[in-house]
C-alpha cells in the first residue's frame, strides 16, 4: 500500500519553474491523505496568476498515478493559507541564502 512518504517522495519531481525548486521544498504541499488505493493532496501555488498552474497540477497528479496501488488522485488547489516564503524548507532557504 502506498505511504504519504511515498506520495511526497514522488511529488518531489515536480519542479516549480518559477524558482527551480521541488514543490514540496518549496512548501506548496499543505496535506496529503491516502486512503485506501486513493490519494487526495492540497496544495497551492506561489502566486494565483501563475501561467503554468495547470501543468504543475497535472505534473503533480501524473507521478502520483504512477505510484503502485494508486486507483484515484485528487489534487485540489487551495489558496488559504496563502502561500509565502517563509513555506520553503529550512534546508533549502539555507542554500539559497536566507535566514
């Protein structure tokens, strides 16, 4: 049965292009449930008129289809809380300079 470590290992190749950097190192993965064989994630996006929005959904939705065992995947994009910098892990804003 797949595993919410499962499912965020997989969502760690979907690329944000805006910055490079992984969705979920970015911090834009709010909750993942598995139940089941079915998957349901929310997650939002670094800003609301992001040009890309809908391949970084269906990216995220493809390499979780992927996943063994996986029958059903719900990404639901939300928009509370709103997404800021301080949302990056502590790893990557050390790499990228921040404090």
């Amino acid at each position: 049965m797949v595993t919410q470590q499962d499912v965020l290992k997989a969502l760690e190749s979907v690329i944000d292009p805006e910055l490079g950097l992984n969705i979920v190192k970015m911090g834009l993965v709010y909750d993942v449930k598995v139940v089941n064989d079915e998957v349901y994630v929310k997650m939002t996006l670094s800003a609301r008129a992001c040009p890309l929005h809908g391949s970084i959904l269906s990216g995220a939705e493809n390499v979780i289809k992927r996943l063994n065992d996986v029958q059903a995947v719900r990404v639901e994009l939300v928009w509370d809380p709103p997404w800021t910098p301080d949302r990056i892990s502590p790893e990557t804003r050390r790499r990228m300079g921040f404090r």
